[in-house]
C-alpha cells in the first residue's frame, strides 16, 4: 500500500500553482527509511543472551575460571585439602594450639581441655567396667552376668555424676576467664573425659598436676 507524502511545491518553478502542495506517492523504500529513522536512538538490535555470552572477553580472568573447575583446578584442591588435614592431624598430635583447627583452638576449648587433663575422671574407669560386662555376658553364669549387669549400672551412675559435676565446674571456669562467650563446652568436656588420657585429642599438654 503507498503512503502519501505532503512536499512543497518551489513557486518560481510553477506560479500557477502558489502556496498549493503536490501528493506523491511513497514507496516501501521511503517507508523502510522512515522506520530507520524512527529507531535510530538505539542504533542496534538488542542482543540474545547466547549472543552476549560469546561477546564476552576471555582474558586472564575466564582462563582462571576454566583452570579452577576443571581436572587440573580440582585435583590441586584435594591437594591442599589433603596437605591442611595433614598439618591438622600432626597439630592434634602434638598439641600445638596455634596449627590446630580454627573451632579448637577457641580459649573457652582450651581452657576446658586442660581442665579435663588435670583432673581425675570416671570415665576410663567406666571403659573398664564395660568390658568386664561384656565378658560377663558371655560367661555361662546366672551370678557372673547378674554381678556384671550391677556392676554396669554402678558405673553408668558415676559417670552421669562425674559428668554433670565436670559440666558445673568447667562452665564456671570459663565463665569467670570468658564472661560474655557463649561457646558450650559441657558436653564438650564429658565426651573428653570419658577417653582415657592417651586417646585424647587434641593431646593433653599439660599434666596432672596442672602443669
């Protein structure tokens, strides 16, 4: 379909016709100028994403990103993954509070390690008394097994006391060195000495007599 367009006529080159406008016929090509017109303030298409995507520059940064998520990148992860859980471990070992994991090396921990290595605890003595049960049960005798069941239940006992008077007396320690810390070291304390002394970890450093 064609599109009218108003054009001005010059009046020196026809007098008759004056101030009078001449229609002319538009065609798609002056249409398709128009529109060209009309969107010139974008001056481009608006990209797809796939496009946008491999427009993107692939400098230093997109090389380090395709070395850290590929074999070479994960492999090197596990490594120093590997290397720091073995500096751990020998920390743990040793007992030396400044290589050993961030959670451990907490002042209400160590406080409360040292408390527990200082102290004489129920619980190695309850392992024992577990092992005698065991045994007990597998001893072909109604006494031997009733004395070990008794025995069992004496040693569950002590260990609830010992625990809850452990968890009282190391939360006041701390609480008195560490007023507003809210790091809980009760259950903390109680699975620590349950554990005879060599099995502990991190290793005690300090001996029974609190040096």
């Amino acid at each position: 379909m064609a599109l009218l367009k108003k054009r001005k006529t010059d009046p020196a080159a026809d007098p008759a016709s004056g101030a009078a406008a001449d229609l002319v016929e538009v065609g798609p090509a002056d249409a398709t100028a128009g529109n060209a017109r009309v969107t010139a303030g974008k001056g481009r298409p608006t990209p797809t994403r796939a496009q946008a995507r491999a427009a993107r520059p692939r400098g230093a940064t997109g090389a380090g990103r395709t070395t850290a998520t590929g074999k070479e990148g994960r492999r090197q992860q596990r490594s120093e993954r590997r290397e720091q859980s073995q500096q751990y471990r020998a920390a743990m070992l040793s007992g030396d509070i400044s290589r050993l994991p961030p959670r451990e090396r907490a002042p209400e921990r160590v406080i409360a390690r040292d408390f527990v290595d200082t102290r004489l605890n129920v619980g190695p003595v309850f392992l024992l008394i577990a092992a005698v049960y065991f045994v007990g049960g597998l001893v072909p005798n109604d006494y031997v097994r009733l004395s070990a069941t008794y025995l069992m239940l004496v040693g569950i006992v002590a260990v609830v006391v010992d625990s809850f008077v452990l968890g009282r007396q190391v939360t006041r320690l701390v609480a008195e060195k560490h007023p507003d810390s809210g790091v809980r070291v009760r259950a903390y304390s109680a699975q620590r000495a349950l554990l005879p002394r060599r099995w502990r970890m991190p290793r005690p450093r300090v001996s029974r007599s609190g040096r």
